[in-house]
C-alpha cells in the first residue's frame, strides 16, 4: 500500500504548536511594502493561529487526522 504524501504548500506555510493548534503567517508583507504603514507591516509580522472554522482541512492536508 503506498504511503499518503502530505501537500507541500501546506507543511511550508503551517507549524504545529506544542498543544496542537496550527501556525500561520500573515499574508501581504512580501511586496509593495512602500504604501503600507509601519504599523501595519509590523502587526503582520507576529505569527498567529489559523481559524476554528479551517482546521479541518490544513489537519487534512498535512494528514495529521
């Protein structure tokens, strides 16, 4: 039986904590920086948690259920 392969764009973009919740950047802060205020591009770079209502299928595409 061949081994299930988890999505490469997913185990790039999410990191599992130490009580299981998932990780996530923020988006918009890789270009284009020019017109954005400092904080705002600052509020982007702190790391938060990915949303209840998509858990399901992040677990689902890093075949962790």
């Amino acid at each position: 039986m061949p081994k299930q392969k988890t999505k490469s764009s997913a185990k790039k973009r999410f990191k599992l904590t130490g009580s299981g919740k998932i990780k996530r950047k923020h988006a918009f802060k890789s270009h284009i920086l020019t017109k954005k205020s400092k904080k705002r591009k600052l509020a982007l770079t702190h790391s938060t948690l990915v949303h209840d209502h998509d858990v399901n299928s992040i677990k689902e595409q890093l075949r962790l259920k």
